[in-house]
C-alpha cells in the first residue's frame, strides 16, 4: 500500500494516522535516513532539499505537500518533469510573520538587542541604546507577496509610512514607490522577497552603499540568501546599518553569525516567524484534509491546496 512519509515538524503525524487508520503514515527527521520506497506522498517542512537525488530514492512519489510558503529549496521543475503535484499552503503563515516583522522593527529601533549582546558581554551600553520612535520612520517593503503584504499590515499603524517597491506583478492599490525612491527616503527595509537567481545576495554591497545616508534598520522576513549576509554585518558593525534582523536562520547559516565580541543591534532567530501555535494548527487541519482528498481518490489538487 502507498505510504505518506512526514518529515518531523512538518505536520502532525499522530493527527494524519487517526484522520488516515487505513494508510501507513511513516515520520522521519529528514531525508538523510533510509526512505520507504512505497511513499507516495511526502510531507515536508522549510529548510528541506527535494531534488533529484530525493527523487530517486522516492520512485513511488506522486505528491509533496508544503505546509508553508516557500518552496526554493523544491526541484520544482523536476518535480514537473516525474508527473508529481506540488501542493502548499503559503497564507497561513504570513500573519505571524507579519507580527515578527513589527517585533523586529520595535526591538530594532529600540537597539535593544544591542543592550542585551552588550550585557551578555559583560558590558554595560545604556547610552549606546538611545532609540528612535517607530513613529518617525518611514518602511519599505521589498516583496509584495503574502509575507510583504502582512509585513505592511503589522507596520502600518505604528511607522510613519509605508510603501512597496513598485513591479508590475504587485496586486492594484498598493502605495508603491520606485527603488530608488525607497532607497533615499525609508529607515526601515523589510526584505520579503522570493529566492530566485534574480534576488540572490540582492541586498549586498550596492544596495548597503545606496541605504546608508539614511543608516536604516534591515529587517529579514523572506530567504536569508536575498541577503549577502557577511556584508550586512559589516556595514551594522561601521554603522551603515542601524540595526539588522534576521528570522530565516537555518542551521547551515549558524556560521555566518557567530564570534562576534563586539556588541550589535542584532537580532536573528531561527526561522520562528510562522512558529505559532494557532498557525500550527491550521496547517495540521489542513494537510489532514488534503491528505485525506488525495488518499480518497488520488485527484489531482491545483498548487495551494484549492480548486
């Protein structure tokens, strides 16, 4: 019988085993471990690499649900290429992300990080901790997807302003700016951009040299990998930057961030932004739904998880 193979913390496992009594519901902690040849859907998490490698020691895989938004890390063209559907759910998380982003600003522009790695260090920095309204500053969103829009949601009652960076796929009615607009006039930069080889290491050298008049905080909601991140550092460590926050932190990216002695208006965590428990639970029911449509009957889902 096909089986569904469920990455850990990717969806409940005990939940989907009630919801599916009938079919083999196998959990793994990655894709590292012998995979059962039978899956024919596999349930993944961020941070998970599904190429062709993957693919081959899954001949039997027909479905990969995505219970998030992401899904750079997804051969999706090989998965195109095997006949096999790509579901996920990119909304359900976005708010929480949202609500991280506006934590991040007020803890930013209150340099209260900096107070914390200063005490951590042994150091006492209260005058180093002088902090801005949030009031006063103006944000810009890179990105105009699920996680910029909510991004702008949160930020909107408490900044000054916000605006998009203007492209013509951001949905009508938005107030846009042009980059070169955003880059002279906004103190927050909130980056919720996809990764594709176009926005890789986007926010680098040029980007930090054309924000720095402006010395303004960056606020990472997106792919870490927009970011050249060793530059970033540098130019919060001389100053360019005010302050730098980064949420989609992966175990691969621990060394970018470590050995600092020097106290920083940092703030990175390790990809919590959807880490919400409300927003767990909508992802749980909906992959029990999904899953239970697709082991009903196989019919073949639009990507998103609706018809």
């Amino acid at each position: 019988m096909s089986a569904v193979l469920v990455l850990r913390g990717a969806a409940d496992a005990s939940a989907l085993r009630r919801a599916l009594p009938d079919v083999p519901v196998n959990e793994l902690p990655n894709l590292d471990s012998p995979l059962p040849a039978d899956t024919a859907v596999l349930v993944l998490r961020s941070g998970v690499r599904v190429g062709e490698r993957e693919l081959d020691a899954l001949p039997h895989l027909r479905h990969v649900v995505r219970a998030g938004s992401g899904i750079d890390h997804i051969d999706v063209s090989a998965l195109r290429h095997r006949g096999i559907t790509l579901h996920r759910n990119a909304e359900a998380g976005a708010g929480a992300v949202g609500e991280w982003v506006l934590a991040a600003a007020l803890a930013l522009a209150r340099r209260i990080p900096l107070g914390h790695h200063a005490l951590l260090l042994g150091q006492h920095e209260k005058q180093a901790c002088m902090g801005a309204s949030l009031g006063t500053l103006a944000a810009a969103i890179w990105g105009a997807g699920p996680v910029g829009l909510a991004a702008d949601w949160a930020l909107a009652p408490y900044v000054g302003r916000t605006a998009f960076a203007a492209w013509p796929s951001n949905p009508p009615g938005l107030r846009e700016l042009s980059p070169t607009a955003l880059v002279e006039q906004s103190q927050v930069h909130v980056i919720a951009l996809p990764l594709r080889p176009t926005t890789e290491q986007l926010i680098g050298e040029d980007f930090l040299a054309r924000v720095a008049p402006q010395r303004p905080l960056l606020i990472c909601a997106g792919r870490l990998e927009t970011l050249d991140v060793a530059a970033c550092l540098r130019a919060l460590a001389d100053g360019r930057l005010s302050g730098l926050a980064l949420d989609p932190v992966e175990r691969e990216h621990l060394p970018l961030l470590t050995g600092s002695t020097t106290p920083l208006n940092l703030l990175a965590s390790p990809h919590i932004g959807a880490q919400r428990s409300d927003v767990r639970s909508v992802l749980d029911r909906w992959a029990v739904d999904l899953l239970k449509e697709i082991t009903a009957d196989n019919r073949v889902l639009i990507e998103g998880g609706h018809r």
